[in-house]
C-alpha cells in the first residue's frame, strides 16, 4: 500500500525542489538581460546608468537619479510619442 509519507518523499519533495530551482533560474536569467539592458543603454546613450538587483535601472540626469521608466514617459511628455516615432 501507497501512504501518504512515501508520495510526499517520491513526489511532493522533488516536484517542489525542481520548482524551487525553475523559479530561482528564470529569476537570475530575467536579472542578467536586465542588467545587460541597463548597461547597454549607457554605452549607447553616455548617460550614467545604475541597475538595482530586481527593482529598475536609474539614470543620473541633471535632477538627480530617476528610473528608466519614468526618465522615458517624461521625453514622451516633453517632446510628443509622434516626433519619437518620426526620428525612428
């Protein structure tokens, strides 16, 4: 007979731990293109860039350190969406 102590040892324990291992490996590949982003938009642009581990990439502007998102929606917002897509 099949008792509940030998499922958890033969299934439950090795589901979890491989689980465990997929969610911590896509963590680290998804904080590695993060960083890789950050720094490539600092070779590019020449702005300073910081990358906070799981949090966001900063840039160092002339008011101070700002997120990448936030350093975007305001050129948006100072200079339109249209004239962004023009220049592409």
């Amino acid at each position: 007979m099949y008792d509940l102590w030998d499922f958890t040892k033969e299934v439950i324990f090795p589901t979890t731990g491989f689980l465990i291992f997929l969610i911590v490996g896509v963590t680290l590949v998804v904080n590695s293109l993060a960083r890789y982003s950050c720094n490539r938009h600092q070779d590019i642009t020449g702005i300073e860039t910081r990358y906070v581990n799981l949090t966001a990439c900063y840039l160092n502007t002339e008011n101070g350190w700002m997120s990448y998102d936030e350093y975007k929606q305001r050129n948006i917002a100072r200079i339109g969406l249209s004239k962004m897509v023009e220049e592409k």
